[in-house]
C-alpha cells in the first residue's frame, strides 16, 4: 500500500511510519551526497532529492509535481520578493560609500578594548536588511581594513562582526530563514520580531566580543598580510565607481538602514496592544509588512543614497538592478527548499515525526531546534534547515500558543547556524577572505557559529517560561 499524499488526520500503519521514515532519510541523503560529493548545484540537488523521495514513499508522479511546485510557489512568493528588494539595497549601500561612512564613523570614535563591540554592533545594523552572503561581502573587506589599521588581531574584530551577521540572519525579520518559517508556521509577525530581538542581543554579546577573547588565543591571525584581499575583488570596482559621487552622510546612511525595522516594529507593538480590527493596527500591519518595509527602504536608498551621493537616475537604477544578479541562485535555492519541505508535509512525515514526538512527551522547542541542527549539519544551508524543520514539525504548530509559536520559530533558527563546515557557502566565504585554512575556520567560524545556536537557543528556553 502506496504512502502516497495523506490527509493531516489520516492514520498510518507501522510499516507506513518506516517507509516514509527511510524516504525522509533517502532525499536529505540524496542532496547531501550531490551537494557535498558531487558538487552538484543545490538547486538541482534539492530537486533530485525530492524526487528520490517521492519514489521511496511510493507518492504517485502527478500528487509529488504538485506539491512540490505548490511548496515552490508559495516559499518563492513568501520570502524571494524579501532577497531580491534585500539584494537591491544591499548593492546601493555598497557603491555609494553608505556602509563605509557607517562604519569609518562608528569605528573613528572607539578605543582599541571597545572595537570588537563596535563591530559587533555595526553587523547587526548593516546585517539588518541583507542576506547573510551580501553582508558578509560588503562587511568583511571593512573589518580586515580596520584590523589593519588599529593594529588589531584580526579574530578580535572579525569574530564580533560575523556573529552580528549570522544572528540577524538566522534570528530577526525579515530574514529569508525566519521570514520562511514564519509563513510556514504561520507564527505571529511581531511576536518573532521582539523574540528575535530579545534573544539576538544577549546571544550576540557571548558569542561576538567574548567569544572573540577565546577565539584569538586559538587562531591567532594577523592582517598585515592581508591588505590585497581586503581592499581587493568587487569592493576595489566599487571604490573606482565611487570616485567622482558624494559620500552619503553617516546619519543618511543609517536611516536607510534602520528604516525596515523602524517600520517593522511600530507593527509589532500595535499588535501587543491594540484590538484586532483597529484602524491603526490595520495600518501599521500593512506598513510592517516586510517586503513594503524593504520596498519603502529601496526607494528611500535610492533618493538618498543613490541621487544624493551624486549618481545618475540611469547609474542608481543600473546599480539596484545589478544587486539582483548574484541572488538569482539563492532564490531557487530556497524556493527548491520550500518544494522538498512540503513533500515531506504532504506525504505524511511531518505527522509520523508530531506523533512520535507527542508520544515522547519530547518539548516541541527541542524537537524543532534538533530537526533544524540534524538537516543543518546534513546540507549545509541554514536557509534549508529552517525551511525543512519548519515543515516536519509543523504539524505541532496549532498545539501551542502564538507566543510559543513564535519562540518555535526562533528555536528552529538556532538549529539551522549549528555548526557550519564545509557543505556550507559561507564556510568558504569566510575563510577566503580572512585568509584561514580549513582548520582555522572550523576552530574560528565554525566554533562561533555553534555557540550561537546553543546560547540562543538557550534564551530561547529561558524566554518561554515567562512569556
């Protein structure tokens, strides 16, 4: 008897609980296996693992096409309109000189031993409203510059501006990864927002500026070295672009890049205190939606930052536009990675995993942070164990509170920064630009990024017995 599709309260025999067991196991091995050995694309990857699991649960060819393109449409719809307008802003901060008037005048004003929380701090800013990747490009030449120029070891800068980074990634909307697993979980907007926030600011001063101090000792580099790769590659291009525009005021600057959160969060307070269906909660809902927060800080980017740093009309558009070009492969990425989770919905998974886990009284906090570590260590993309866990343990979603929801969705965002090796972009993002070997990332990067995930989670536990 075929798996096939099965409805939310459909029974499932035993023999049934294996089969789609071994078929989870068989497409996230699948996408490992040509990710990691075959170094196929994880697009293709994704979609081939989707197959393999389609076959191994026995779901006929017609039910498997449509739910994967369901789970492709409505991931693409969710969370690429928030890549491509974060791409965008992202490519203008770069080339018109925002992000390093932000960060020459943040690092201008500190003394050697409040460096690393300066970086720590300007991370967080600029990661706000990028992609990880965009981030890592734009803020990693910067960080080894003023490694150079302070005279500082380069982990004791560096550890504190990738966590910044990777929390905000992981962690805050409208990130792709808690965006994904928002729409997923159908988790409350603004409740994620202020979790995310709550428990971002803690984790972040463990695991940057502290970390750093443990990280130093054991990788002890410095940046003298490294001036070619600092100044080089696509920021040296946008250097030269930039010589004949205005730089952007610093406060310009940051009002750009505060402006999705400065929309966002009014939302998420009137939904803490005002009724449903007030005229006012109704309009800051619409305002703190997360692609009009980031569409109103493009259009703001390109005013004040595009033509008031002397650009053409022509030149800002072209530059918004570029912006799009190295995002096109994360978008079907993660979009491939909303196909495959809701395979894993539709063909009964996710309701095998809630039954064990009910039946081992196992907190659902937990379950969600395991899934999401278990796929993250498996493929390597933070994105696609978030978006994964999501479905699996989606079917334990309407069991619990909309504050407790929310903190699920922060628990899977924790597991899915566990521990990034070498299946991971940014394992490698990072080592070429810092220099390191492949040993000196796992004992730097990969160390940071595990302590991120157990701390956080950690506050997670903590926020959920109060709220």
């Amino acid at each position: 008897m075929p798996a096939a599709v099965l409805a939310a309260d459909a029974p499932i025999s035993s023999a049934g609980h294996l089969q789609l067991i071994l078929a989870a196991l068989a497409g996230i091995a699948t996408v490992v296996l040509l990710v990691a050995a075959v170094r196929l694309h994880p697009f293709l990857a994704l979609l081939c693992g989707s197959a393999v699991l389609a076959l191994v649960a026995w779901i006929p060819g017609a039910d498997a096409i449509t739910s994967f393109t369901d789970g492709f449409g409505t991931t693409s719809g969710a969370v690429g309109l928030l890549i491509a307008l974060g791409a965008m802003l992202g490519r203008l901060l770069s080339v018109s000189g925002g992000a390093d008037r932000v960060v020459e005048s943040v690092v201008g004003r500190m003394s050697a031993r409040a460096l690393p929380w300066g970086m720590a701090l300007i991370a967080a800013l600029v990661g706000l409203p990028m992609f990880f990747e965009i981030g890592v490009v734009i803020l990693v030449p910067i960080v080894v510059l003023v490694a150079q120029r302070t005279k500082t070891p380069l982990m004791l800068v560096g550890i504190p501006a990738l966590a910044g980074l990777s929390i905000l990634h992981g962690l805050v909307p409208p990130h792709p990864g808690p965006e994904t697993a928002i729409s997923a979980l159908h988790a409350d907007q603004g409740y994620t927002l202020l979790f995310g926030l709550l428990v971002a600011v803690p984790t972040l001063v463990i695991s940057g500026p502290l970390l750093a101090r443990v990280i130093n000792e054991m990788v002890p580099v410095d940046a003298a070295g490294l001036a070619a790769r600092g100044t080089g590659g696509a920021r040296a291009t946008d250097d030269a672009e930039n010589s004949t525009a205005r730089t952007p005021r610093t406060g310009a600057a940051l009002a750009v890049v505060l402006t999705p959160v400065v929309l966002m969060l009014p939302a998420a307070v009137g939904n803490l205190v005002l009724a449903d269906g007030n005229t006012l909660r109704s309009v800051l809902d619409v305002i703190g939606t997360p692609s009009v927060a980031l569409f109103v800080a493009v259009a703001f980017a390109y005013v004040v930052l595009g033509r008031g740093s002397g650009m053409t009309r022509q030149r800002t558009s072209d530059t918004l536009g570029d912006g799009l070009a190295g995002v096109a492969g994360i978008m079907l990425i993660v979009a491939a990675g909303g196909g495959f989770k809701q395979l894993l919905v539709d063909s009964g998974i996710a309701k095998v995993i809630a039954d064990w886990a009910t039946d081992a009284h196992l907190s659902v906090l937990v379950l969600g942070w395991l899934v999401a570590v278990a796929i993250r260590l498996a493929t390597g993309s933070a994105t696609v164990a978030t978006v994964t866990a999501a479905g699996i343990v989606g079917g334990l979603a309407a069991t619990l509170s909309t504050t407790h929801v929310s903190l699920l969705v922060l628990a899977i965002g924790c597991g899915s920064l566990f521990f990034s090796h070498v299946n991971d972009a940014g394992f490698w993002l990072v080592k070429e630009y810092f220099g390191l070997s492949v040993g000196q990332t796992l004992r730097s990067w990969s160390l940071m990024e595990t302590v991120i995930s157990v701390v956080g989670f950690a506050f997670v536990l903590l926020l959920s017995v109060f709220v």
